[in-house]
C-alpha cells in the first residue's frame, strides 16, 4: 500500500500531474484503514527552506563543486594527539543532547546540529574548532556552515565518535 502511494507521488513530480504531498504528511492507519492528512510547517531555521536558506542550489561535492574543498578533516589518530599535545581550541559535539549523555569526548561543548544555527553567534570566531559527531557527517554539515559563516580554523573529526571510540579513545560516559 505505502509503496504504491510513494510511485504515485514520484510520478505526480515527474509528470507535474495531480497535486502532490509536498508541506503534507499522508498518515496511514493500517489497523482501522484510515488515513489522514497532516500539515506540516516549515522550519525557520532550515537550511534548504527556512527564512535565511543557504541551500540554493545542488552541489555535487564528488566532482569538486563549490564548497567541495572548504572542507577540513582530521583522522581520529590525528585528532587524539592534537587533543594530547594541548589543543587551544574548542572541540565541538554537535550530535544531540541525548547522544552527548551517552557518551562524549572530554572538555567538548556541545551545540547540536537540530538548533545549530543559533550557537554560531556565541560560538567565538578567533579560536580553532575540532568539531565532531556520531559518524562525520552532521560535524561536516556543522563544518560547512562554520566556513560560511566566516570561522576561519574549522575542522572535521573524520569518522566521528564512532571512529574514535573503535580506536579506543578516552571518552566520559555516564
């Protein structure tokens, strides 16, 4: 049932055809056969949609588009002894509250990515960033916006939390 809905909206966007779910939830009751419509709002601070949109356009980061070699990382191995010898920066989790709570790098701050946008005006742009994740990803989505948004030393803990704890790296868990 939900796979025959989503080819029919995928051919409502291709053929421009009918009117399609877009800023609606389509929300099926398998148990009572039901569904309902559910309209969603736009978030402000989007990145893609929002108020201040800094997506305008796709990039294809393999073929080296715009923003494709902004990007700064770092390896775990690396990362571990930049921390070891002192780092004079500020090392960032933006993974959410309660993946911080599980388990965090010693002396981070955190500033998840969901609400990201309203740290960088306390975050201070004259200091070195090592900001990471659970993976890599959202800190290279953080990474990003930081660079846009002026920060000057901005880097990326390639592999996340993840990556640093499989290379048996100190971390507070509670």
């Amino acid at each position: 049932m939900i796979g025959t809905l989503q080819a029919m909206e995928a051919l409502k966007i291709i053929t421009g055809h009918g009117t399609g779910l877009a800023g609606r939830m389509l929300h099926y009751d398998a148990t009572h056969a039901r569904m309902r419509e559910i309209a969603l709002r736009p978030d402000p601070s989007c990145a893609l949609c929002g108020e201040a949109a800094t997506i305008t356009e796709p990039v294809d980061y393999e073929k080296g588009g715009a923003g494709a070699n902004d990007l700064q990382e770092i390896s775990v191995e690396a990362g571990r002894e930049l921390l070891e010898k002192g780092f004079d920066g500020i090392l960032l989790d933006v993974r959410e509250k309660d993946e911080h709570a599980q388990a965090h790098i010693e002396g981070c701050r955190l500033a998840p990515l969901s609400e990201f946008r309203s740290h960088l005006t306390d975050l201070p742009r004259d200091r070195p960033y090592l900001v990471y994740c659970k993976m890599g990803q959202r800190s290279a989505q953080a990474v990003a916006m930081m660079v846009e948004a002026g920060f000057p030393d901005v880097t990326n803990l390639q592999g996340g939390i993840v990556a640093w704890l499989e290379a048996n790296g100190p971390v507070v868990q509670n």
